[in-house]
C-alpha cells in the first residue's frame, strides 16, 4: 500500500473528476532499481478551475505536462501524489517517472531466479499499489479504460488484462522489444495487471475463451497443468450457468508467480497465484483441494469484484465474502471435491470465529475510513464469516430466489461500483423478502452467538420437551435470526449416523422445537446440522460424551467435523481442558477419512499444546500425541495421503529422543517407511523440526541448502537458521529483522517465522521490549506489507504472561499508535489473555 488515501478524500475526488483513460509506457530493458513510466490520463473536471491529486509512488518524477503547460515536478510532485490545479473541463496529463522495482511483494516486484539467474517480474496493486507502477487516480469507483506498452528484452513473456495486438516487435533500442495491449473495458486501477519474464506458459482454450497457465521456467517440470485447466473448465461452465453472464473479459490467463503476499489476486483477466501452489513434492489431495478453492475464488472474482466492483472499501466483503461463498458452492456442486463444505467448516469457520471473538471484531460491513484500515481487513471476518453469513442468506431466501437477485444484480450494475443496498435491492425483489432487519442483525453488528440444545426426557428416554437456547456476549447482545438443522443421531453397528433432521427458523433467547416431542433420545444432538447458520454450538453431557468416546465412528464428514469444532471452540473458550482434547484428538483421528479435517486436528492439537497447555503439561502432552500418530503413521495404507498427513503431523509434534531418532532416520534413509518417500519438501519439514529441537545445526542446513538451491530452499533455510535454538541465533536473525529492507518478502516472512518459533520462549524473552522500541519506527518506515507482517509476526504471541499483556497496555497507552497498528497489538494481546485463561482451565484437576 503506497498511501493512506482516505475515504473523505476519495468520495470527494469521485464526485469532482470522470476518467476517461490511461495510456501508459513502460521501459522494463534497465538492470538497475528503477524502470522508466510514462503515464498520459485523460479525465474530465466537472468544477473546471478546482484543484485536485493524483497518486504516483516512484522515487523521482522527471516531467509533468497537464494540458499542454509544463509543471515544476519540485513544486508538485511531494513523493506520493501530484497536485493539479486549475482544471479544465476536459484535461490530459502526462507524467514521466522512474519507479522502483519492489522485493515486498507490493507494486511491480522482481525476482531473480537462483537456479538459472532469469528475472521475473509481477504486479500486486491490491489495495492501492497500481500507484507504484503508473500514475493514477488509485481509489477502485475510478474506474477508466486502461491501455499499455511495454519495452521487454527478447526472452520475456509479457501478459496483461487484454490480449497483446503486437508481440515482440523489434524497436530502435538495442535489446528491447515492444509489446502492446489494446484498451481495457472500464477497470479499476487495482485489477490492472503485469506480469513479465520468460515463464514457461500452457496454452489452451475453453468455450471460446483463451487460457494460459504460466510459471517459472525452472518449475515447468513439476507445473500440472492439465490439472489446472481441468478445475478452470468446471468453473467457466458453472459460473456461466449460475451467473447468467459470459466471462467478461475475453481470455483468461492464470499465472504462479514467485515471493507472493497471498494466496492470489484477481487481476482481470490475468490472475497471479502464490507459487507453493505449483507443487515440487508429493502434497496430500487437501492441498489440491485448497488450490481449486483459490482458482474458484478468483474466478467467481471476475463477475463479483471486477466487472462489479465495490465503491469503497467498506464494502470489501463484497467482493471476499461472495467469492469464497461462491467457489465452495461451485467445489461442491461441479468438481470431486464434493465434500467442500465440511473443510469450509474446518478451515474458513474456525478463522472466522476466532476472528469474530476478538475485541477488535468488526460488523462484516465494516467501517474503513482510510487505506490503512482496509490493509488490515482482509480477515477471518471480510472473508469466512461472510461466506457463512451468505450461506445462511440462501437457506432464508432459498437458492433459486438468491442468484436470480445476483443475476440481475450483475446486469445493473455491470462495469460499474455498488454499495451494499445495491445488491440487498436485487435480492428483495427476487426472493420477496424484506432484508432490511436481516441486514442490521447479520451485517450490521459483530459478535457471534452460541447456539444450544435444551431437552427433557422422561424415564423410557422419550424427549418430553426441547427448545433451542441462544446467547450473546455482553459486549455485543445481539440476537439473531438464524435457518438451522437440528440432527438426532444413534450409535448402530453401522456407526453413528442420523436419524431425524428437522430444520427452523430460532429467533430470540429461546426457540420452541414441538417437532421433537415425543421422539426417543439420541446419543448425539447436533444442533447446526449442515452447518446452514453462522454460529458458535454447545453439546450437552450425553452428546459431548458421546464424541469424546466415539467421535471416530460419525460416518458423515460434515456433522463430524461441526463436532470436532464445538470442542476446539470449547477448549479455547477454556471450557474444555486442552489434555481432554489433545485427548479426543488423538482418539478421533484413527476415525478420520478425510484427509483435509485429519490435518486440521493435527494443526490444531500441536497450537493447544503450544498456546492453551498448562506449560507443566505440554512436554508430556506433545510425546503422548506423537506417539498416537507415530501408531497411525506405521499403520496406515502404504502411499496414501493420509500415511504423508501423518508424518507431517508426527514432526510437528515430536519431543522425545525417541522420536526424534525416528525423524533423524527418515531424513538420512536410515530408517523407511513402506509407500512413504522423502521429498524435497519433506526433507525440510523433518530437518525444521530437528533443528527447533537442537538435534540438527548450521551444518546440516547447509547441506539441505546445497542439496535445493532453489527459491523454496533458500526460504526453509533461512527459517531453520532463525529456529535455532541458541541465543547466537535469534540475535542474527533479529538483526536481519531489523534490516528488512534487505530481504526479499518471501525470505522475511521466513525468518520471522523462525525467528518465533514457540519451542523457545526462553530465547524470545529480550526481545519483547525491542519488539516494541521496533515496531512504531517499522510502521512509520517500512511499507505497509512488511510494517504489518513484522507487527502481527513477531508480537511476543508465545511470552504468555502478564507481563506481555503490561508491555502491550503500556505501549499503547504511551505512544497512541494508529489505529490499524493499534488493532494488530489489541488483537495480539487478547490472544495471550486467552491463552492465560485455557492454560489456567488446563491446570485444574
């Protein structure tokens, strides 16, 4: 993010100015830190004689020309926007700038490929980054034409939003070749895209759209893009059906790209992914699911984002909420991982409520009064909490009713920006429902409830009464509305599996359910069932006794998983000791199929025990649960996902000598394991482990180091040596820290990483006080990426005491930091006040 633009400011530019377009020159042949931008933006002044800015991030601007009269860069030009004054009716501006090539991942960042020294370049302008490239008035209800010439050398690959109409054409400077991209359909600045190099690109085509799948040429070998493409085709086809609208944006090219910030960006027509999801070693089929979920995304982007687009950032939700929403829907519905929904419950649930129990939640239509605040948005709520909020809005309005409103909604609203009643409008009138109340309760305010079963049963165990309890926390009261499924199941031979399922609309603190009278008792009441309603559940005696003893024998994924999350939930809320989970964990994970909820239980006993554990317990607790999975490890099916789940989980939690030994012998071949191969990946995650545990050092990361020097190998080095467990350690990489502007994104978001790895709290004690005396100056300095990244990571997460919890009061108390800062030490401090409170539940007897 280059500026802090705020919405005051954007409201009053977007009711001054139209824009008309952007032509826009680039010279990408110099091998120094900058590359030449010329930028000509035409746009209309609807107050001819006013005053406005326009934004250019870029070291030096040479020239400036508005309307034919040369201005002193000196006197307009202040390091981020360009002054323009007495506007006429109709203006062209030209700027020439020398902007930065980046290594933060913001911008138009460079990489350099260590195995064969080729230079890539990408764009990543999401929020306001467009700026660091070309000229721009950067808001997104701007949106212009935007038309691009680039200068590359031979080799490069050049892709854009459109369709080059000259390739490769050879120019009068030696070494440089001109590409051009006709103009774009009306665009906003944070969709517009480059990417750039000699990547290795799959071509084919799909109902008439051109497709492309670029990476690195290095990584072609390990590229699947027959895979890719297969999960593409599935969402053109699904998408075009479901919105009732034609891709907008004639072809559609997805590329993988190095040191990326996110999972992916939805550039029109253009879309950048992180690169880990071109995959060198053997992943478990969870992994490809996950990447087809990011494909979906993206794509449903295309219609609910760029050619619809938000007015503000407000309205962010739009574009994430919708998208998740939608590429579950699609997951489900078009590809094999029908079973989408139940990781939906696993992954993007539990980030969502862990999000929405912070004391810096916010209402999913969020309050964004400038570009700071937008930055740390994107978040368990803008994205998961929506989803699930969407998802109960098509249980109350039903499916058909809901995407006819989305329907007509893209067919108002196309190539232009809307605000929330734009589409609650659209959606009345489809479903006939009046979303007004809907809106305030699910929209409008923050907090979740709890949802719970309240039941009698007589002497013959026949349900005499039953009512569904609702809850709210103090600090946000609100009662919802909620569509849900009540489930009863039963114990049979056959596994648990359910007997009656009743669904209904629960409002208030209490919600009659007389279809329940006179049925017998169930081992299991699950309240949520399917998971329709975004909500916390609470199990009574006989159901959580049930699940703690038999949860293994749940045949269905989906009601399984909602209890495998009520008692994570329970654990955090320090409700549930963490042993007794690990406990379930341990037990459960013998029952489990699903190859994506088993990683997840893994993911989630390793954090209790590192977070939640009573630390007198948390030795004993890691051995117990390694050797639980070491037992499934030897057991499972040879060469199945499941077996490479287990070692992963089994390092993660490996304390003893023994098991350390068993590590060692995986990563030197002294020890095999039928089915079960040592890749490259593997290799690093079982060195990570040895190396945290001090059974491995500097010389064997070396010789991992040489063994993979990749991109990827650099990166796990440099976490390993930052995880190394001596005080020599954390000093260099904290030093490295400090530096940042040394490092690439990608290889300080590594060390950082290692930097804090929770097995050395000892270690991490001296630098929470320099945490602080850093983190106000990173704010101030670094750009936003990196300030925010080294502010979430490295805030003494894992120093859980009181004094940490002080620290954080006292700094904030002194120094009044901004309020997106101010958000990220609240958010952190509430987690080690959560912690201090499981870790107390833990300890009792």
């Amino acid at each position: 993010m280059a500026g802090n633009l705020t919405r005051d400011e954007a409201r009053e530019r977007a009711e001054l100015l139209d824009v008309d377009g952007y032509e826009v020159m680039l010279d990408l042949t110099s091998d120094g830190a900058t590359f030449s931008s010329t930028t000509t933006v035409r746009f209309t002044c609807h107050r001819p004689g006013a005053s406005t800015f326009i934004e250019i991030a870029a070291p030096s601007v040479r020239e400036v020309e508005l309307n034919g009269r040369a201005l002193d860069p000196a006197q307009v030009f202040d390091g981020g926007r360009v002054t323009l004054s007495d506007l006429a009716e109709r203006n062209e501006l030209r700027v020439h700038a020398d902007a930065a090539y980046m290594r933060t991942g913001e911008g138009l960042h460079r990489f350099i490929d260590p195995v064969d020294g080729n230079t890539y370049l990408y764009t990543q302008f999401e929020t306001s980054d467009a700026q660091r490239m070309y000229t721009c008035f950067d808001q997104p209800d701007l949106k212009a034409p935007f038309e691009l010439t680039v200068l590359a050398p031979e080799n490069y690959e050049v892709v854009s939003n459109t369709t080059p109409d000259v390739v490769r054409e050879p120019t009068t400077n030696a070494g440089a070749f001109r590409w051009h991209f006709p103009a774009t359909e009306p665009m906003s600045t944070y969709i517009t895209a480059l990417i750039a190099g000699p990547y290795h690109a799959v071509r084919d085509t799909h109902d008439g759209i051109p497709l492309g799948v670029y990476c690195r040429s290095s990584l072609a070998d390990h590229l699947d893009a027959d895979a890719i493409l297969e999960v593409t085709k599935q969402g053109f086809d699904f998408y075009h059906h479901l919105f009732g609208i034609r891709y907008p944006f004639g072809k559609y090219d997805q590329l993988f790209v190095p040191e990326f910030n996110a999972g992916a960006m939805e550039n029109a027509g253009a879309v950048t992914y992180l690169e880990d999801y071109v995959f060198r070693s053997r992943v478990t089929d969870a992994r490809y699911e996950r990447r087809a979920e990011t494909m979906l995304h993206e794509m449903a982007h295309m219609w609910f984002g760029n050619l619809v687009t938000m007015r503000w950032w407000d309205d962010l939700w739009l574009n994430e909420s919708f998208a998740t929403f939608a590429s579950v829907y699609c997951q489900a519905k078009a590809t094999r991982w029908t079973d989408a929904w139940t990781t939906f419950a696993n992954v993007e649930k539990a980030w969502a409520l862990r999000q929405d129990q912070l004391p810096s939640t916010h209402p999913i239509a969020a309050d964004i009064p400038d570009m700071q605040a937008v930055e740390v948005n994107f978040d368990g709520i803008t994205y998961a909490k929506g989803a699930s909020v969407l998802k109960q809005l098509v249980a109350y309005v039903g499916v058909d009713a809901f995407f006819s409103g989305v329907r007509e909604y893209f067919q108002a609203h196309a190539w232009g920006n809307t605000e929330l009643p734009d589409l609650l409008r659209e959606l009345e009138r489809a479903s006939g429902r009046d979303l007004s109340a809907w809106s305030r309760q699910w929209l409008e305010t923050a907090g979740v409830n709890t949802l719970r079963a309240d039941f009698e049963l007589d002497a013959e165990g026949t349900i005499t009464a039953f009512s569904v309890a609702q809850s709210a926390p103090e600090e946000h009261p609100t009662l919802r509305d909620h569509r849900i499924a009540i489930g009863l199941y039963d114990r049979t031979p056959e596994g648990i599996v359910r007997r009656e399922r009743v669904e209904l609309d629960v409002s208030g603190p209490r919600t009659e359910v007389p279809e329940l009278v006179g049925r017998k008792g169930a081992d299991l009441v699950l309240v949520n069932d399917d998971d329709l309603t975004f909500t916390k559940i609470r199990l009574d005696e006989r159901s959580l006794r049930t699940v703690v003893d038999h949860v293994g024998e749940i045949q269905e994924s989906l009601p399984r998983a909602l209890c495998f999350s009520a008692a994570w939930d329970m654990t955090r809320d320090a409700e549930m000791a963490t042993r007794d989970f690990v406990t379930l964990v341990s037990s459960g994970l013998r029952g489990v199929s699903d190859v994506a909820v088993a990683q997840t239980l893994m993911r989630q006993a390793v954090t209790a025990l590192h977070t939640y554990a009573a630390p007198e317990l948390r030795d004993a607790g890691f051995a117990t649960l390694a050797d639980q999975v070491q037992n499934l490890l030897t057991g499972a099916v040879p060469g199945s996902d499941l077996q490479l789940a287990y070692v992963h989980g089994f390092a993660d939690a490996s304390i003893t000598t023994e098991q350390l030994s068993l590590l060692r012998g995986l990563l030197d071949g002294a020890i095999t394991i039928e089915g079960l191969d040592i890749d490259t990946d593997l290799r690093w995650t079982l060195l990570r482990r040895l190396v945290v545990r001090g059974e491995a050092g500097e010389a064997e990361i070396a010789a991992e180091v040489e063994r993979d020097a990749t991109a990827s190998g650099q990166r796990a080095a440099a976490g390993c040596r930052a995880a190394l467990p001596t005080a020599e350690a954390k000093a260099e990489a904290w030093e490295r820290i400090e530096s940042a502007s040394d490092m690439a994104n990608a290889e300080f978001r590594a060390t950082l990483l290692g930097f804090g790895e929770p097995a050395q709290r000892d270690l991490l004690v001296p630098y929470r006080d320099r945490y602080f005396d850093l983190v106000g100056p990173a704010w101030q300095k670094w750009t936003g990426e990196f300030a925010q990244t080294f502010a979430e990571f490295c805030y003494p997460s894992f120093l859980i005491e009181e004094e940490t919890v002080r620290r954080t009061d006292a700094y904030i108390d002194q120094e009044n930091p901004p309020a997106a800062l101010r958000r990220l030490l609240i958010e952190g401090k509430a987690g080690v006040q959560r912690a201090l409170r499981a870790q107390a539940r833990d300890a009792q007897e």
